[in-house]
C-alpha cells in the first residue's frame, strides 16, 4: 500500500520484424505515478505531536527548565505539516476531478459534482489562485451540499490554524508590551491552554505547547473528514495512512 496511484498507459502496437538487425522499438508502455502528499503531511503532523507530549512530559518533571530548541520544533513541526495537509487534501480532489483520475479517492462523487471541480481547479489557475480555505467552500457548493458555517467548526478552529501557520512562517519580528498582547493570542487563549513550558503568554510563543501540536492535528483532520462526509470523497489518508503505519513500525 502506497500514497501513489500507479497507471499503465499503452501507447502504441508493438510490430513484429523479421531479423535481429532490424529490430528496434515499434512501440512503448508508458508508466505513471501519482503521489499524494497530503498523507505525508499527515502522518509529520501526528508524529511531531506526539513527540512533542512525551518531551513536555519528560521537560515538566526537571528541576531546572530551559528553553528546548527540539520542543519548539516539533510544535512548529505539526502546525505547519497539519496545515500543509489540508491544502494538499483539496488540491488533489480537485486535480483528480479536473484530470478525470478516477479511484476509490472519487468514486462516491456524482460525476455532475466532478466536472464542477474540475471547472473550479481550473477556474483557480488549477491551484495558483485563491485561499485554501475557500476552495473547500467552492467544492461543497458546487456539490451541492451545505458548506461550512464560518462561525462554528470545524471552520473556526482550522480557519486560526491557517493563521497561526502564516503568522510563523512569515514571521515579522515586534516589540510585544505586557499589556497589549499580540492579535493571536487573543484568539489562541480561547482555545488552548498556555505553554507550560513558557511565561510569555502575551506573544504566540507562549501558546506553542504539545497540547497546540495535537490540536492542529485534530483541527485539519476534522475540516477534512467534514469535507469528505458531506461529499462521499475519500482522501488518499482515509485509505492509506494505517496501513503505512503498519508496514513501518
């Protein structure tokens, strides 16, 4: 089992010819591959957040706390790869669609709601254009289904995800006052408990603990599994991720 579908394409009759000196290729089998890394990304993202429990864990229990590069990586680690999973997921429904690449992944799509993905992927510069987030919103409309209620989950809480994920990769660095906290955190406060590895509360920094690694985790998957339970997709991780894991333990 693999996170790439594999397809055979003939592309010509082979000829036969009658001595070894005139031989030569009348004809070829072309073999493709296609990867789909939203699993990947899922299984970094799960990985990093558990890592990310057993050091806080290992880190509480000392004396004498410092800072831990290998902490804040891990945090960092699943909420960016958590992120990545979730534009990876619906760019490749769409690209499957517009493609015609039609497996388990989109069987139980209505044909009708497949070209209309395709329409929209290719609306979006197939993917060069418009917000992650909103392509899911495109697709369940065009579904025909009831998209997501932006005041209420899973929307809210992947929807501070992706605003997480932007805020630290493209990080801008500021002066943060003990009495205005950053815009985040505001936000971050409502959903997760401190980093208790941390003081600094009034920046993000002192929200990026093991139970925010877990979060993003389950907050991508939750966007995703919705997505999938309204639709009758089936993304590559649905089909694939537990058996993966099976053949690397």
């Amino acid at each position: 089992m693999s996170t790439s579908d594999q397809s055979t394409e003939p592309a010509a009759q082979v000829v036969r010819v009658s001595t070894a000196a005139e031989m030569g290729t009348a004809g070829r089998v072309r073999v493709g591959l296609r990867s789909y890394y939203s699993t990947h990304f899922l299984a970094a993202a799960q990985d990093a957040a558990d890592e990310a429990a057993d050091l806080e864990a290992e880190l509480l229990g000392q004396h004498d706390r410092r800072f831990s590069l290998r902490h804040r990586g891990l945090v960092l680690t699943a909420v960016i790869e958590s992120v990545a999973f979730l534009e990876a997921v619906i760019n490749e429904v769409l690209q499957d669609a517009t493609d015609g690449h039609i497996t388990e992944k989109l069987e139980g799509v209505d044909s009708e709601v497949r070209r209309s993905w395709a329409g929209i992927w290719e609306a979006l510069g197939q993917g060069e254009t418009g917000r992650n987030l909103e392509r899911y919103q495109a697709a369940l409309i065009a579904a025909g289904v009831e998209p997501f209620d932006k005041g209420a989950e899973p929307w809210q809480s992947a929807q501070l995800l992706v605003q997480l994920r932007n805020h630290l990769v493209h990080y801008k660095p500021a002066t943060v006052y003990s009495d205005e906290p950053e815009k985040l955190v505001t936000r971050l406060e409502h959903k997760l408990d401190p980093n208790p590895l941390s003081t600094n509360t009034g920046q993000v920094d002192g929200w990026l603990s093991a139970e925010c690694a877990r979060w993003a985790v389950d907050s991508a998957v939750a966007l995703v599994g919705a997505f999938a339970d309204r639709t009758g997709a089936r993304p590559n991780y649905m089909t694939t991720l537990d058996n993966l894991r099976r053949d690397n333990a």
